[in-house]
C-alpha cells in the first residue's frame, strides 16, 4: 500500500514540475518539490511570473539562450534605441 502512495505522489508531482518549467523554472527541483507538498507546490507553480526574457521586437516569450527571435525572425540583443535611452532590457 504504501509504494502505491508513493508512486502517486511521484507521479502527481509532475504535474507543477511542467508547469514550472513552461516557466523557465528547474524541471527537477519542481518535481521534488511537488511529490513532497503537492498540495503547496502546484498553486505556486501556477502563480510564478515566467522567467523567459521577451523579445524587444514583437515581445514574445523566448528562451534565454535564443540568439534569433522564432517569432519575429530578428537578432536578439540589445536594441540600440534602449541603450540610447539608457533602459535596461525587459525580462
């Protein structure tokens, strides 16, 4: 009875797992955390603000390491009206 429970918890703890990392958050802390205290992780993974940065040209979501925009098609970077204007970029 009690591996079951815990193959549940396991598996439950999937679920703020991929919601963490759609996020830009760790996958497997996520997924720890989650089998532990489920019923505290998944409403924190739900309101975690996305840690993706976005694009300055057509402000979508992209990944951190992402040199060329897959929305816009546009070089990532900084934007020379931005470091003109001495604003930092948005995250």
């Amino acid at each position: 009875m009690s591996i079951v429970i815990i193959l549940l918890a396991v598996a439950l703890g999937l679920i703020p797992a991929f919601i963490a990392r759609g996020k830009g958050r760790s996958f497997l802390g996520w997924w720890i955390f989650g089998a532990l205290l489920l019923i505290v992780a998944l409403p924190l993974a739900l309101v975690q603000k996305d840690r993706r940065p976005r694009c300055p040209h057509c402000a979508e979501m992209v990944q951190t390491a992402a040199t060329v925009c897959p929305h816009c098609q546009r070089t990532l970077g900084q934007d020379p009206e931005r470091v003109m204007h001495g604003s930092a970029a948005t995250e």
